[in-house]
C-alpha cells in the first residue's frame, strides 16, 4: 500500500479545504435555493476582508514608495489567483494611464494557463523563481504572490526568489493569518471559511481575493494623482467607450456641453487631466500641462497652481 503523501496531510489543515456545513444539500436544493446558498456564502466573502484593511493599508503604502522611485509591481500567482492577478495588471494601463510594465501578472503556465489551465506547472517552486528572474525583477520592485491555499510552490518560490534579490513583498492568501508562516513584509488574509463546494477556491477566495486586489491597485494610482474627485482621469482612449467616457468626464467636472468637451480634449491630445486643468484654470494646454508636472499629476492642485505637500 502506498505511503500517503505529506501534501495529503498538509491540505487537511486548510481552511479553504473543509467542507461547508451549510451547503451540505446543494446537490439536491432547488434552484432558487442553490442560488441564495451561493449568494449568502459570497457575502461572507466581502465580510472576510474588513479586518486585513489595515494589512492592505500598509500594502498600498508599499507599492506606492516603490511606483514613485521607479519600482514595478508583479502579481505572481496560479490558477485562478493568477488569473485574477494578471486581469488587474490587464487593467491598469486603459484606467490609470499606466504604462504596461508598471504592474504586470506572472501566472504559472505562461500565458496559456490565461484560456486552458495547466494546473502542473503550480507544483514547482523553481518555476516561481525562474519566473521572477526572466521578468527581471529588481530590488526596486514589488512582488505579491496569491495563493488562495497559501502553500501553492509556485508562488512560494516566486516570493522567496524576490526576497532573496531584495524586493518588497506581499502576500494574499484566504486561509487564516495564524497559519501564516511565509517570510513577507505584509500578508493580507481574508479568511473566508470553507467553500461552497469543497475546495473550490475560484468562488469566495477568488471574490475575496479580487476585492484585495482592487483596492490594492485603485487606491494606489488615486495616492498617486490618477483620480480627480472620484473620476479616472488618466485612462487612456483607447476605444470609443472610453473616448465618451474621457468627455463625459470633462463635462462632469467642468460644466461644459458636449462639444466643449471634445473640443478641448481635441486641443489636449486626448488627455483628460490637460483637458480639465486647460477649463478650469483658464489656460491653454501647454500652460495646462505644465501646471500639472509641477503638481506631480494632480489635478486639484493644478488647478490652483500648487505643488502637493
């Protein structure tokens, strides 16, 4: 009889492993009550992330220091965490203004692993390492491994390869902070109790763990000057959505009509923040440019004529 494996053992102890009390007869409930056993379990996901608040503080603060002195930002994760990370490293570029480099998504597999898993490719750490040398991570930069298990070899090794070159790092993980034992400058551990369906940690891990990341990246480019208000006005109009959303913007903060408004982005090269700056300032768009690299990116105080504190 075989020896059973230490994995076997170890996975016993997850959180995100366990069976779920409360959806025990999901095979049999009717569809309606299927759906509310989902519903309720999801919200128990949002709950789960309230207490890391204060970790996911301290992340942003991380990354922040690491965008303003030249540094980059890496997800590196398998499965469904790293598809999670490389759709908001996806998104940063047509929201933020970003560019592509700046926060990019390491997923075990390759890009393939983006359409079709290759769940084998998570079981080595030196494939975690190896990914982290080709994308020629630095000490400058930032890497946050996610693993929804926390123990997923590919992401270990990712993070421990980072350390080892002297880059910050993070962690987002939905097993309990007790059982987190992995050497990073901030772990941020939703826990959100067993899963629907056993094991299944693309549903409240994958909820919660997108809610971590979202704040992770927003809340980083809004420290940084990228949101006036409460609009994105660096997103880049890259398609026609995005080309009326640049002038809905500029009408939205502004008060001008329509045709204002694409007449002055006309005359800003399609940048939002020139635009705005160039109408409620009263200048024109280099005199709005200007005012706004001297306040490092922020609109409110380029508009007053200010350097931020």
């Amino acid at each position: 009889m075989p020896d059973r494996p230490a994995l076997f053992d170890q996975l016993q102890t997850l959180t995100t492993e366990k069976r779920n009390p409360r959806t025990m007869r999901i095979d049999t409930a009717p569809l309606p009550e299927i759906i509310e056993m989902l519903h309720r379990e999801d919200q128990i996901a949002v709950g789960a992330v309230t207490p890391e608040l204060p970790y996911v503080v301290q992340a942003v603060e991380i990354i922040e220091d690491a965008f303003r002195n030249g540094g980059r930002l890496f997800y590196a994760g398998a499965g469904t965490s790293g598809r999670l990370g490389v759709l908001d490293a996806a998104e940063c570029p047509p929201t933020f203004g970003t560019p592509p480099e700046q926060v990019q998504g390491l997923i075990a597999g390759g890009r393939e692993a983006m359409f079709v898993a290759q769940e084998g490719a998570e079981d080595h750490e030196s494939n975690g390492a190896d990914a982290i040398n080709a994308a020629g991570v630095t000490d400058r930069d930032v890497v946050c491994g996610i693993a929804a298990s926390r123990r997923t070899p590919y992401v270990v090794g990712a993070v421990a390869r980072a350390r080892e070159i002297g880059a910050r790092t993070l962690f987002v993980t939905c097993n309990p902070r007790s059982q987190f034992t992995i050497d990073v400058d901030v772990a941020i551990c939703p826990d959100v109790g067993p899963e629907p369906i056993m094991g299944s940690t693309r549903m409240k891990s994958g909820t919660a763990t997108k809610l971590v990341l979202n704040m992770l990246s927003t809340a980083t480019m809004i420290r940084l000057g990228k949101v006036y208000e409460n609009m994105m006005v660096d997103l880049q109009m890259t398609n026609l959505k995005l080309v009326e959303r640049s002038k809905k913007i500029v009408m939205t903060a502004t008060g001008v009509d329509y045709d204002t408004a694409s007449e002055t982005l006309d005359a800003a090269g399609g940048h939002v923040k020139t635009a705005l700056v160039m109408l409620l300032a009263e200048v024109d768009a280099d005199a709005a440019r200007r005012r706004i690299e001297r306040a490092d990116g922020f609109v409110r105080h380029a508009i007053a004529g200010t350097a931020p504190e």
